[in-house]
C-alpha cells in the first residue's frame, strides 16, 4: 500500500456522515472562521469547548474515571469493564490546536479506545496556548510517558495516542524518547495528525474549500501565531521534518476530504523511507478526527475495531504488519 493508493475502509460515507458534514460545514465552519483570528477568538472558542463539557465528558455508567495530579504531571485514567488489571495501557494526547481541548473533553474518544483495546488509558492535561509552547507540550508529555514507566509499566507495555495537536505531540514525543534513549513505546496511534505548521504544509494551500469545518485561513493563523520568532522547520514544532528512524510502528488515519489529509501523507512517507512499520488508512470524506463523533457515525465506531486490529498485529508476533 502506497500514499498514493491508500486504503479506504469504508468507500461510501454513510448518511450520518454527510449530515455531521452539512451540519459543519453549516456552523462550525462559520464560527471558527470568524473568532480564529486573534488570541481572544480563540480564548473565546476555547470557553465555548468547556461549556459543552456536560454533553463531552459523558461516559457509561460502567466506565471508570479517576483525576490525577502528581507533581507536573495531570489528567485521568478512564478505564472501561474488561481494562480493569491489564498490565498494558493507552497514553493519550488530546488535539485541540494546543489552545483547547483537555483529558475529560475526550472522553468520547478515550472511552472508547480503553474499551475497544481492553487497557486503561491515562489522557493528560497539558499546558495550553497562548501562555505555553512547544518545549512546554512536549515536556508535559515526556514527564507523563515517565510517570507511566515509574509505575511499573514497560515502554513495551505502552501504546501512544493522539488526535490533530495531540498527534503532532505524539510524533515529537517518539523522536524525543528516541533521541534521549528512553524506552520507546510499543506503537503509537495518530488520528488526523497535525504535522506541519511551516509553509511547506499543503494544509494551507490546498483545497480551501474541501474540509467541511476547518477553514484553511484559521489553520494558517494558528501556525503563524504558534511559530511567531522561531523555525517552523524545527522537528519540534513540525515533527514531518524530524528524523523518523527508529521509531516504532505508526498507525495514522485521516479523513479523505479533511484539511490535514496531504501532511498526513507526506508524514507517511518519510515515516516509511525512514524503515518505520506503517498503516495508513484514508477514511473516505469523513471530517477531522471523526472517532471523536462515533456516537453518531458508524464510521467512528469502526474505526476502534482498526485500531485495534493494528495493535493485535503488533503484538501477536505470528501477525505480519506491512510497512
């Protein structure tokens, strides 16, 4: 499989999907594009996510959450029936432009993934924009991953995630673990990545009108905000333009229609010419991170069952994986 011939799981969107779209494309689309153009709009649409928390932080009553601060290191373990004393587990890092979004916000996604891989996952709160930037994030990561290392697990226990941001979070985090020779994780699983915030990103060039909510000149201003007096080719502010050698196999899934669908490919493809195991799924004209609808969208829903499947082949060694 190529990025030029990606895999499609499920060729036709379903009906929900293009309601979610209209309905986007119809309301967030328009909001985004009208506060994502100072820090104040995006304070603004930052407050508008928390108060939606009563709606997004709902989880079964069979899911268990538990709050957690130790020193620098905060979030909550959300751990599903069967992920109760399951010597492995999730490190999540939410998305959210890394100037919102939080640990309880994704819920929805992080339910989910504990009980589709049957292990606790431990989403962190890191520190946000506009106070905090790309050392702080990644620090914030870094201080979690060990904190999961100091409780016992084995770096071959662990398995990062993350969506858009949080993405590009676990990206840096692998090529940071790697180059300060910490035990790397098991795999790492990237939702709709956040790779390139320079001008090379194609995300800001191409298709203006494809995404059915993130408008491409919203995009843009946050990556000029974000890259404000340093290098947007610097790994660690667009981890696309780190060294991926040695890093552990990659699961990337991306929307078919979505702004952040040809950085995700050309992620691929250095990932790959650097020898890293990829699965790259294109899922066809499904929005930005759409696990996190999967109450809504069938296509959601199975996409747990993939990565799953991913996992059962990274760790089941009569399983192949192609890169």
């Amino acid at each position: 499989m190529t990025t030029s011939d990606p895999h499609h799981p499920y060729p036709h969107a379903s009906k929900q999907a293009h309601a979610v779209g209209w309905l986007m494309s119809a309301t967030v689309r328009p909001i985004a594009s009208t506060l994502v153009r100072s820090p104040e709009g995006l304070i603004a649409l930052r407050n508008g996510f928390r108060a939606l928390s009563v709606v997004l932080e709902r989880t079964p009553k069979t899911v268990r959450v538990t709050k957690m601060q130790k020193d620098d290191v905060r979030g909550e373990w959300v751990v599903a029936p069967k992920a109760h004393n399951v010597p492995r587990v999730v490190l999540y890092l939410h998305g959210g432009g890394y100037f919102f979004g939080s640990g309880s916000l994704h819920r929805q996604i992080t339910w989910r993934l504990s009980q589709a891989l049957s292990r606790p996952v431990f989403a962190i709160d890191y520190r946000l924009a506009p106070r905090h930037s790309f050392e702080d994030w990644r620090d914030d990561a870094v201080a979690s991953y060990k904190y999961l290392l100091s409780q016992g697990y084995k770096g071959s226990d662990i398995t990062v995630a993350g969506d858009s941001a949080g993405g590009h979070l676990t990206l840096v985090l692998l090529q940071t673990l790697r180059d300060r020779g910490i035990s790397l994780p098991r795999a790492a699983i990237c939702i709709s990545p956040w790779t390139d915030l320079s001008a090379d990103s194609l995300a800001l060039t191409a298709h203006p009108r494809r995404d059915p909510y993130i408008p491409n000149a919203a995009l843009g201003y946050i990556c000029r905000f974000l890259t404000r007096n340093r290098s947007p080719f610097d790994a660690l502010v667009s981890p696309v333009h780190g060294n991926f050698r040695g890093l552990p196999p990659l699961y990337i899934m991306v929307g078919s229609t979505e702004i952040l669908r040809d950085d995700a490919r050309r992620t691929v493809e250095h990932a790959r010419a650097a020898g890293v195991k990829v699965v790259y799924e294109e899922w066809h004209r499904m929005p930005h991170v759409f696990p996190f609808m999967a109450a809504v969208l069938p296509e959601g829903r199975l996409a747990f069952r993939h990565m799953r499947e991913f996992l059962a082949r990274i760790e089941t060694p009569a399983l192949s994986l192609v890169a």
